[in-house]
C-alpha cells in the first residue's frame, strides 16, 4: 500500500522530519541496505588486505593506485548527472498519474444528459458507463502488474461485471496485433448515438458533451499505453548507473587509510579512524538518489510507493455505478437556507479554532501601506493648459501635427532652420491640390501666415530658402479631410533675384 505520511507534517515543529526517519516501509533503508552491505564489506576486505597481507612494495604501488583513483572521482559529475536524471523521472511519475483515468465527469454527464428512469433507462446508463471503466481495466491490464496478477485472463473480467459473456465473444471476435483496450470506447459511442436516436438523450448539444467527455477519458488511457510503451531512453538510465557504480568503486579502492611513503611525513598523515564516514554518506545519499529513480520509473509495479491501481479500480466502479443509476434524479428537498435572511453569512467556529475570528480580513497589500501625514499632499488637482505637460520631442511632435497643418508646418520649418534658411510660404505649389475644384481656405492659410510671423518674429531670417505648399488647400471639413502636401526645394538663383526686384 502506498505509504503516506502527509498528516505528520500538516504543521512544522521542532524535529517535524525527524519522526518519519525512524519509519521502515518505504524508507530508504529498505531500498539501499543490501548495496549498503556489500559496499561497506568490500571496503572492510580491501582495508584489512592493504593493512596485514601486503608487503612494502606492494604497499607503495597500492598508494599510488589509490592516489590515482581519487583524484578521478572528481571528473566524474555525479551530481549533475544524478540531478538531472531523478528531475526528469519524478515529472515523468506524476504524469502518468494524472494520466490514470477517473470516471468523475463522464458519470456527471452521463446522468445528466441520458434520461428514463425505467428499466431500459437505467440498463443505458450502467451499460455506458461499465464500458468506461472496462476500457480502463484493459488498459490497467498492460501496464500494471498488480492488475494483471487481479485479472490474469478475460474470465476473469467476466466473473468480475467488468463485461458479459456475449461482449466477450464479440470483443475475441474483432482481430487485431495491436491493444483493442478502445473496443468498449467505440461500444459506448454507439449505444450514446442509440440513446439519442430513442430519444434518451434530448438533443444533439447534450449527445456532444456525452462524445467529448469520453474522449478525454479515452485520452488518458492512451497516454497510459504510450507512457508504457515509450520509456525514458535506454542509453541515459545506463550512463546514471554507470557514472554511480563506477564512482563508488574508485571510491573503494581511493578513501582507504594509505601510510606514507616517506617515512618523514609520518606526522602529516591524516588520522586514521578505520570507518570512512563522509565516504559511506557519500555513498548513501548518491546511491539511494539512484534507488529513488529506480523505483519510481515505472510506478505500475508492486513497490511500497506504486500507485494502488486495484483501489483505484474499485473505486471507479462504484462510484460511478452509485452516479448513475441510485443518484438519478434522486434529489434531496430544496429550501431556505439557514442563512436566508442574513445578509452576511458567518459560519460558525468551534472553541479550538475561535482565535481565528479574532484575525482581520486580508483586504490587500496596498491596505497596510503608511501614506503622509501632510494634508496638502491629498488635495485633488484639477488639469489645467497652464500645467506643463512632459512629452518626448518625438512624441510631441506628432502630438502637435495632428492639431492643424500650420501647426505641422511650423515644426516641419523649426527641423529646418538648423541649416539656416528662411522658409518663405508661397501660393502657388508645386504639387497640385488633390481636388483642383476647391479654392483656398482662408483660414487654414491664415494659420499658416500667423504661424510664420510668430516664428520669424523669434528668430532671425536667414535669406536663402522658400517653402513650396500648394496653391489651393481643401476646404472641405468632413471626416475624409487629407492634409496638405508640403515640398522643400532648395532656391534657384533666379527665384531669389525676382524676390529681391520685387521687393
């Protein structure tokens, strides 16, 4: 049974961990004490032949061999490679868990959407939902060895309600190599489209919702099958082993107490206390990180921590069969609630918890945050034009070009007046209005004129260069309104001499 230990550490307190140390069943104890064992009977064997059996020389050779072997513990990345690996087979385990499938919304729908509650009526409803849970049991079949052992033949399955002896024949009848755990799957499509044909499920909507959620129930039982199918790449559970045998096995032969060769360093040798105890943690944390992934893999087995699938099996049957067939349209007496003319509900506490009504309501983070003390600093502030606004250049020059297009031509001029030329405003244009037909707006070249005699008014004129607008502005208002073209070009010397005559 799996072994859950989620009540000794609902509260953390002093030692809270340490009670569950001293637990047998499903403990690390149980998993690694045999490789435990042999490794520390392997160390006692070296240590004493190092000690008692060898000669000097063969003592000196074995001190480099040890040497050697523990320098190239460190090129080994047992942690990294032992990380990653137990990381990516503890998601793996709690996938296939939430992949088991549960009848729960099936049987909600199925009592909500297939009616009658005479005999054929309630036939319908266990017959749908017996062929969602046998389609699990097939699957739970090929995957789990607890429930193969339960149901070893199809017999079985008969003798146990799961399916009657013509569904047996039929389903030995359909050839296939591959798992027909689907069978009951389509055997239940039918019968719903059945159901909806008699009039037992009232309209197509509720025939889609009943179609849907057997589908999802199928969708875990064939991330099952493929959980099963598809393991975890052969090639990298080797190297993990590898890497920790092979690390622990230099480690045999590299932590073993080792005399000096110079008989000088006599008493620079470390102390010699005949049990490696940071090798033997070493080798218990490393090794049982190992046992961990090893036993979780493939969590359909019989360990201590394997999931109950034959709990989980019954619990599915009956369950659902109680949904569909004895819960039918068998509803308890509606009323007023106790809190029907209270306008704030307030359950009731017992005396263990009553200090809790004494702690306020959480209303926000922002609740508890310490504003001035200054007055002043919580006066409204209406907007104002005499505010300054803070925009960007960019930001304000689009602004203001949206306002008019003398507004644009101001800005479009300032952009310019770094090269020091003067932008004169001409009538005539050297682009043609975009419809010829309107004359000029006064206004909008009134804009214009004004703009220009502010800006010249603010800085000096620097003779040299005109600006070119068409001569005739739309005059039109409507929503459709383009903006004017503008066009700089650089003075001819004839426009400048004509400029000057005329003045």
């Amino acid at each position: 049974m799996t072994v859950s230990y989620t009540l000794k550490v609902a509260n953390a307190q002093f030692g809270g961990f340490s009670k569950l140390l001293f637990r047998w069943k499903g403990s690390i104890y149980k998993l690694l004490y045999k490789e435990f064992i042999v490794f520390v009977m392997l160390y006692t064997m070296l240590s004493i032949t190092y000690r008692r059996l060898l000669t000097e020389e063969q003592k000196r050779v074995y001190v480099k061999v040890a040497q050697y072997c523990n320098r190239s513990t460190d090129l080994i990345p047992m942690s990294f490679v032992l990380g990653f690996y137990v990381t990516l087979i503890v998601n793996r385990w709690w996938a296939q868990y939430t992949s088991i499938p549960l009848p729960d919304q099936l049987m909600c729908v199925i009592s909500s959407t297939v009616h009658g509650k005479d005999e054929k009526g309630r036939i319908l409803r266990r017959s749908l939902i017996r062929y969602a849970n046998l389609s699990s049991v097939l699957i739970l079949r090929s995957v789990s060895t607890r429930v193969l052992k339960r149901f070893p033949t199809m017999d079985h399955l008969v003798d146990a309600g799961f399916m009657t002896q013509e569904e047996r024949k039929k389903f030995e009848s359909l050839h296939s190599d591959f798992n027909k755990y689907w069978i009951p799957c389509v055997w239940f499509t039918n019968l719903a489209a059945q159901a909806r044909r008699d009039g037992r499920v009232r309209d197509d909507v509720a025939l889609r919702l009943l179609i849907d959620e057997l589908n999802l129930y199928r969708a875990k039982c064939s991330m099952l099958f493929h959980y099963d199918w598809i393991s975890i790449p052969l090639v990298y559970t080797q190297v993990v082993t590898i890497a920790v045998y092979s690390f622990f096995a230099f480690c045999v032969i590299g932590r073993q107490f080792l005399e000096p060769l110079d008989p000088e360093q006599d008493q620079d040798r470390d102390l010699d206390l005949y049990v490696p105890l940071t090798t033997l943690l070493q080798f218990f944390f490393y090794a049982g990180w190992l046992k961990v992934a090893e036993q979780i893999i493939n969590p359909f087995g019989e360990d201590d921590d394997d999931f109950e699938t034959n709990k989980l099996i019954d619990r599915n049957l009956q369950v659902s069969l109680l949904s569909v067939d004895d819960m039918y349209q068998n509803l308890p007496p509606t009323g007023k609630d106790k809190y029907w003319n209270e306008s704030t509900a307030q359950p009731p506490y017992t005396i263990a918890t009553a200090a809790e009504t004494l702690k306020p309501s959480f209303l926000g983070s922002t609740f508890d945050m310490r504003m001035s003390d200054d007055p002043e600093q919580s006066q409204p502030v209406e907007p104002s034009p005499s505010l300054p606004r803070m925009h960007t250049p960019l930001l304000n020059r689009f602004l203001t070009a949206a306002a008019s297009p003398a507004v644009s031509l101001k800005n479009f001029g300032r952009s310019n007046r770094a090269h020091h030329h003067l932008l004169r405003l001409r009538g005539e244009g050297s682009f043609p209005s975009p419809n010829a037909r309107h004359s000029e707006d006064p206004e909008s070249v009134g804009r214009i004129d004004e703009e220009e005699t502010e800006d010249e008014a603010s800085e000096p004129p620097t003779p040299g260069t005109r600006l070119k607008v068409p001569s005739q502005l739309e005059a039109s208002r409507g929503p459709q309104r383009e903006n004017p073209q503008i066009q700089v070009r650089q003075p001819s010397n004839e426009s400048i001499d004509i400029d000057q005559s005329a003045a």
